[in-house]
C-alpha cells in the first residue's frame, strides 16, 4: 500500500503542476491582451486622483504651494479624472 | 535651461568636493589607528614593515601564555601556514581565544615582537570552510 | 525518500523558470495570451517548487535526519526547537534556499496580486522575478546543494549542534528580517526594468510598487537595528556599529532604498527625476545582491566572512550583469526618461529632494570606498589596506550631520520657490531654537561636532512640531475642529507624510544616542570578595562570586554592587562567565562565553563584562563601559518602526 501513497504524492505534487501550467496552451487562441479595458483599474486610478487633490489642497492650506501652482495644478487633475470618469461610464453600458 | 545648467553644475560641484574630501581623509586619516596594512606573517618578518599592519591566522597550541602579575597582559604565537610570529597583547581577550582558534590582529611590530592593540576572533557561525573544524561530525554522543 | 524529493522539486523549479522566461519573452514578440497565462503559471510553478523544497527541508532538519549534510553541520539532537527551525539560515546552502523562498513568496503575491492589473508591465516583471529566481536556483541546485548528503562512511549518531552564542531570539530573526528587506527590493526592481522594457516610465510604475519599497525599506531598516542590538547585547564589545564590512554590505542598500523612497515622491507629484529613480533603484537592488555577496564570499575579511568559496565569483558576475544590463537600457530609453518639467529654485522642495538624493548617493559611495578600500589598494599598491571605524567616522559623521539638517529643511521648503516670506515664516522658530540649544550645550561644555549634532536635533525636532502645528492649524482653522480631532484627522489622510515625520523623529532620537559615543568610558580591572574600583564616577564593588550548573553551561556568577560618586546605591550587576559544552572531554569544544549585565537608562547604560575567573584566588576580572544615551538608539528605532507603520496603514476605500 506503500507506493499508491508514493504514487499518489507524486502526482499530486509533481504531475498536477505541469498540468496546470501547460493548460491554457490548448485554449483557443487569444489576442485581446493590451485592450481590455478594465473597470477595477479605473476606478482605483480615480480614487488615486481624487486623493491626490485633496493632498493639493491641504498643501495650499498650509502654505506649500503659491496660489497660481494650486490652480494650475488642481485644473490639470480634475482634467485627468474627468477623463477617467468618462472612460469609466462608457465602460459601464 | 539656465536653471537646469545652474543644477548641474551645483551637482557636479558637489561631486567634485566629495571626492576631494574622500581622497584627502583617505590619505590623512586623522587618526593612526584608522587605517592598516593587511599582509601575511610571512612578508611582514622579511621586510620588518614598521607601519600599522593587520594579520591573520591561528593562535599555536599551547603558545598562550598570560603573565603572573597582570591578568590581562598575555602572549602567543601566531602561525599562518609555516610562519610563526610572537605577539604580545594586554587588553581583554575574547571567548573565543584558544589554542587553534582563527583570529586577526592589529597593531605594530618591533624587534621581532608584534604588539597587538586589537584582536578579534571570527565569528562563531559555522561557515564552509571553517579552519578550527578538521572534522565536521561528532563520532560519539555528547554527554549529558 | 522526501530528502530526493526536495533535490528533484529545486530541479523541477530551475527547469520551471528557464520555461517561463523563454514563454513570457515569446509572448512579449507575437502577442499570443495563452503564452502569458502559462508562463504566469510556470512563474507560480517555481514558486510551488520552492515552497516544497524548503519545506522538505524544515522536516529533515525537525526530524533530525543527519543523513544530510546540512542538517548534521547545523543541529544536533539537543538543539531546541525554535533552532532547528532558524537552522534553515545558519549555513551557506540553506541560507540561499531561504532566500529564494522569500522570494518566491514575493513573487507569487505580485503574480496574484496583479492579475486584472498592469497588464503592461506584467510578463517583463515576471520574466525579471524569473531571471533572479533562475540564479538563484542555478546556485542551489548545482554550486551548493542543501540536500546534499551526508559524506561519510558511517551512521552520524549527532549533528553539530547551534553555537550557544547564536542560540538567541535576535539572532534568530536577524538574518530572515535582513532577507525580507534585501529579497523586497527586487519587486520594485522588477517594476522598474519593466518600465524601461515597455517604454512606459511614466508614474504607473511607481505608483505600483511605493507600498513594496517602503515594507522592504522597514524590514531592512529593522534589520540593520536588529544586528545593532544583538552585537550590543551579546558581542560584548560594547558597540552596536563596527562599520564592519557586512554591517556596511547592508547599510549601503539602505542608504540608496531612502533615497529611492523619498525620491519617487516628487515623480509622483511632479514627474521629475525619473532618471534618478530608475538609477536608484537598480544601484539599491544590486547592493541587496553584492551584500548577500560580501556575506557569502570570501572577498573581506571580517569577523562575519565565510572563507573562500566558488560563490564569490559566481555573484560577482551577476552583480556586473545587472549592473550592465540595467544601464544599458536606461541608456537606450533615455529620451523616455527625460522629463520636460525643470527645477526652478535651490529653495524648492524639489530641489530639496534632488540634494537629498545626492547626499545619500554620496555617502553610500563613502561607505563602499571605505569597505573596498582593502581590495583596491591590493589591486593599486599590492598591499591590502585595511580601514576601520575612525576612518569611516572621519568621512562621515560630517555627511550625516548634513543630512540631518536637511531632514528638518527639507519640510519647510515650498513647492517650485519658496517665497522669501515663507523661508522666514518657517525657518524662524526652528533655526532660533538650534542656535539657543547650541549656545546652552557650548554653555555646558561640549565641544564640536557633539554640539553641531545635539543643535541639529534640537532644529529638525523645531521643525517637525511646525509642520504638525502649521497641518493642524490648517484644519481648525478651515473645518472649525478641535486640536485633537484635527490631529487625527491630519495624520489618518495623510498617513505617509505624518508617519514619515514621525520616522524623522526616530532618526533624530538615533543621533543623539549615535552622539553619546563621544563620551564612552571604559576600564579593566580585578576584584576579589569586598574590593572596589572606579569608572567615569562610579564605583563597583564585588559582593559575591558564585558558581552554579545549568543544563548545557557551568556559570560563575559575580553579584556587583554599584554606587554613584555621591555614595548613592545605583544597582547591582550581576555579569557572568559561562561555559558551554563544560563536560565535553575534548577540552578544545568547550566554548568559554560572557554573559553581560548592562544597567539602562536614558541617562547612560553601565555595562559590565566578567572576562574572566581565577577560582582559586576568588578573582574576578571585570571590564566595565559606561555608555551614554544609547537607549536613545533604540528608542529612535521604535519609534521609526511606528512611524513606519502608521505611513503603511491601509485605507478602507
């Protein structure tokens, strides 16, 4: 009874990887790989933005950064995720 | 890209200063101590090298010897491969200290006699190619 | 049978990472997903290999089984637990599989972390983690095997047991914190070849990868302190920094690793020194791989080296292939590199940042010029220099006094100019309160670079507790919040600045205790029962000396009594002279230890080694250090690991 449990072990810790590796080669090929636009992605590079324009502002309330660099910088960001925002809606339909 | 110009030559400056700084410590340590030649037994009996210097090797079984009156204050033989130097050493020795043990010392030689300010022994970790380990396993079981 | 199986699994994981290099490299040429998909799987494959092989051998060394070399040099029957577990990083071997398990740990999480994201970066990150994987399977399977068997002809009836002076908690858990800090920064380093491979150095790779840097930046940092603190408590030495060339193998790193941290700040903010981040980040990881090198080889000579090995060259190789490979491509994405934004004022806080980098980058050369300079005077003159801490100490407490002052400039700089207002605004109360403190301590009588160092504190401290007076008055002022509230409100969104000057803080605490050096008092002597000696105005006077057996050690225990130069009772010390393996009959097995007492306060530690013993005459040769400010080290070091943590919080959104 020995080498079934032998026999066992080594497939499961040897012949199991390999399967596991080698499967995705007999799907059907696929070549959607830099397009998929993804939801989750977005929406975290919307939340890094949204963070990073309340970082500005409590720069600008201490006294970090001058009056016209504020703006000028916050106008670019909220650029930016308007721009995601956007991408994200139309991924949404 | 005036301001840009500005920056590297700040930098480069910088650079400049530091190397200068590294080089002049380098050659006038302001401490004697700060620096020694590291060589073995062997060149520094040939050429009886004066200056500050390092040794490596293995204290010789049974060369210890501590002095009567002061505790701290011992000699022994240092051996690296066929040459043999005695040394003399006066401040607190480490456990590891014993016959056959590897150690490095620094200090000055004089007349024949090398005065040693420092002396470490290596680290306590067995590592491949320990010197002091002739065999790796112990043949009988310890006793209890 | 399972000692094979772990031998075939490091095989198995070295076939495994050849596979998904060239797999992932095809899919980088003709685009075909399924090629991703299974040279990401192959990648979790050599991690799956790893994990068996490693934990194989846990098992043999739990079980004893001396049939394998590894585990007859490293336990013995007697070795308690917790040691047979650590043994895993004792030797050689063992300690490069460690590594590579740490690694594949990292791996695999980057793998599954990443899955619906990154898309872009992905395979060359994995083929990076891969290619280091590679080497170091190539060395674990054929250089320095683990489960090599034991060579010889008879049944080994016990190992060699764990040297008693390693047998402790810290030395334990140094050598693992070290690996987590040293194998983490070959995520970022992953990341950042990626970008240069898919053109895209943009933010995306920094922004992937700050969490990695900063936990591998905390394990090194605790790491470094760790040894510190062993070498303190248990060398006996009575130092905890000898700039030693392994100390500086990790130091080196660290420097580069703060630097990198600090400096993607502004390529976050600002998209500039790209070119300095990328630099960074591959010199930080090379140094991760040339200090496992200097650990491992026998290049040095230290009371850490291992004697020469064929690994030396081995590392040195790929140290230089990373190096060229990494540079040279900087050098051919160099137009991607370049940023248009400029730096616009020295009084800026990019500029501020840009000197930071700079006096890091300089101090790690300090630091490797020192450590090598044994190697390069051989190689200039023929004969090995060897340096040692006054050299060091020479170079660079200046550097660090620099760096100190820019710690506490660095916050008050605005961002493209500060305005002359501003710099006056801010760096009034702060510049004041060094020059009173350094008035008050010249007023004491310290001289140099002591009242330079404890005046800079004093600065940095000042302008620490601006920066959190100037959030918080922000806050009250704009959302009508109480002190406390706006305190917490402060820090909780904006945890990495908040944590980071609270890190600051902790540096600042290490200084002073790295000041404290300047006044170390140390003296030899001997007592016998009701004898007494002083040192730096405190006497010790020898009650008793007594002897005891324990398990595994014979101790001769002195019972010290101190008093202050009042004649006040200060404490009792109780240092001891052990021997280890006492009835072994070959007497050159014994192994004679101190173990020492230290009495701690903020004031000062008095520290006390029993060197020695004369049974017959009753004498007890003391050595005694008197050691101020040095619990500052440590309590810098507590509070840097909080800061630290505080900055790595996670947020619920």
């Amino acid at each position: 009874m020995d080498y079934i449990r032998d026999y066992s072990l080594v497939f499961i810790f040897f012949v199991l990887p390999i399967i596991f590796v080698i499967q995705p080669l007999f799907l059907n090929k696929i070549n959607d790989f830099e397009n998929h636009i993804d939801l989750s992605s977005l929406k975290r590079k919307k939340r890094l933005l949204y963070r990073q324009i309340k970082e500005l502002e409590m720069e600008f309330d201490i006294g970090n950064i001058n009056q016209k660099d504020f703006e000028t910088s916050r106008k670019e960001l909220k650029v930016e995720v308007s721009e995601v925002i956007t991408k994200i809606n139309a991924n949404k339909i | 890209m005036n301001s840009n110009k500005k920056f590297t030559i700040m930098i480069a400056g910088v650079i400049t200063v530091v190397i200068f700084w590294i080089g002049w410590v380098s050659s006038n340590p302001k401490d004697e101590k700060a620096m020694a030649s590291f060589i073995s037994v062997e060149k520094l009996l040939n050429d009886k090298m004066k200056k500050r210097t390092k040794l490596g090797g293995l204290v010789k079984d049974g060369s210890i010897i501590i002095s009567e009156t002061n505790y701290l204050d011992c000699s022994f033989v240092l051996k690296e491969g066929a040459a043999e130097l005695k040394v003399k050493y006066d401040r607190s020795r480490p456990d590891l200290f014993k016959d056959g043990a590897e150690v490095i010392i620094t200090g000055q030689y004089l007349d024949g006699t090398f005065y040693a300010d420092e002396l470490q022994t290596k680290c306590a970790s067995r590592y491949e190619g320990d010197l002091r380990d002739e065999s790796s396993y112990k043949l009988t079981e310890i006793e209890t | 049978m399972t000692p094979i199986a772990g031998a075939v699994a490091l095989n198995l994981a070295f076939g495994f990472s050849i596979l998904s290099i060239i797999c992932l490299f095809i899919f980088t040429l003709n685009e075909d997903k399924r090629l991703f998909l299974t040279g990401q799987r192959l990648s979790l494959g050599i991690s799956f290999f790893v994990f068996l092989a490693t934990f194989i051998l846990w098992y043999q060394l739990i079980i004893s089984n001396f049939d394998i070399d590894y585990v007859a040099r490293y336990t013995s029957i007697e070795t308690p637990f917790i040691y047979k577990i650590s043994a895993l990083w004792a030797g050689q071997s063992g300690s490069l599989l460690f590594w590579l398990f740490i690694l594949s740990i990292f791996a695999t999480i980057t793998v599954l972390q990443n899955q619906s994201k990154h898309h872009g970066l992905m395979p060359w990150v994995i083929i990076s983690l891969s290619i280091i994987q590679l080497f170091f399977l190539i060395l674990t399977n054929f250089v320095t095997n683990p489960f090599m068997p034991t060579d010889a002809d008879f049944v080994v009836a016990n190992g060699n047991g764990l040297n008693p002076l390693l047998q402790n908690v810290t030395m334990a858990i140094h050598p693992p914190t070290l690996y987590l800090g040293y194998v983490g920064f070959s995520v970022p380093f992953a990341f950042a070849i990626s970008a240069l491979m898919n053109r895209d150095t943009s933010t995306l790779w920094i922004q992937s990868i700050r969490r990695w840097t900063l936990v591998a930046w905390l394990f090194l940092s605790s790491g470094i302190i760790l040894g510190g603190w062993w070498a303190y408590q248990e060398l006996g030495w009575g130092g905890y920094w000898a700039w030693d060339p392994v100390e500086n193998a990790s130091f080196m790193p660290w420097l580069t690793a703060t630097a990198f941290l600090h400096s993607i700040i502004i390529q976050e903010k600002k998209d500039m020194l790209r070119i300095w981040n990328m630099a960074l980040i591959i010199l930080t990881f090379t140094l991760c791989i040339f200090g496992t090198f200097l650990t491992r080889s026998g290049v040095m000579s230290s009371v850490h080296s291992f004697t020469a090995s064929s690994l030396g060259p081995i590392f040195l190789i790929f140290v230089f292939l990373i190096l060229i490979v990494s540079f040279s491509l900087m050098y051919l994405r160099r137009s991607e590199l370049r940023s248009e934004k400029r730096m616009e004022s020295f009084t800026s806080r990019e500029s501020g940042f840009l000197f930071n980098n700079l006096v890091f980058v300089v101090m790690c050369f300090a630091v490797f010029w020192g450590t090598l300079f044994p190697v390069i005077s051989e190689t200039i003159r023929g004969t090995k220099i060897t340096v040692g801490p006054p050299f060091f100490n020479q170079i660079n407490v200046p550097i660090g006094l620099i760096l100190l002052a820019l710690t506490g400039v660095g916050p008050l700089l605005a961002w493209r100019n500060t305005s002359k207002q501003s710099l006056i605004k801010n760096f009034t109360f702060p510049i004041l309160s060094g020059l009173i403190a350094a008035i008050i301590f010249l007023f004491i009588g310290f001289k140099g670079s002591v009242v330079i160092s404890f005046s800079l504190s004093v600065f940095v401290l000042a302008t620490i507790s601006t920066e959190f007076k100037r959030g918080i008055s922000a806050r009250t002022k704009k959302f009508k919040e109480s002190i406390f509230k706006a305190l917490f409100e402060m820090v909780s969104k904006n945890r990495s600045r908040y944590g980071g000057y609270i890190v600051h803080v902790g540096i600042v605490f290490m200084f002073v205790g790295f000041t404290g050096h300047a006044f170390d008092k140390e003296k030899e002597f001997s007592l016998t029962k009701g004898q007494s000696d002083h040192v730096a105005g405190y006497e010790f006077t020898l009650l008793k000396l007594s002897e005891t057996e324990r398990p595994n050690h014979y101790a001769w225990i002195s019972d010290i009594r101190v008093t202050d130069n009042k004649g006040e009772y200060v404490t009792n010390l109780y240092p001891e002279k052990r021997i280890y393996f006492h009835k072994n009959p070959d007497v050159n097995r014994r192994q004679p230890h101190s173990e020492l007492d230290i009495y701690s306060t903020l004031n000062k530690d008095i520290y006390s080694i029993f060197s020695a013993v004369d049974n017959e005459n009753g004498v007890a040769f003391i050595k005694i250090m008197v050691n101020p400010l040095v619990r500052w080290v440590w309590i810098g070091g507590y509070i840097l690991v909080i800061g630290t943590m505080i900055a790595l919080w996670p947020r619920k959104d």
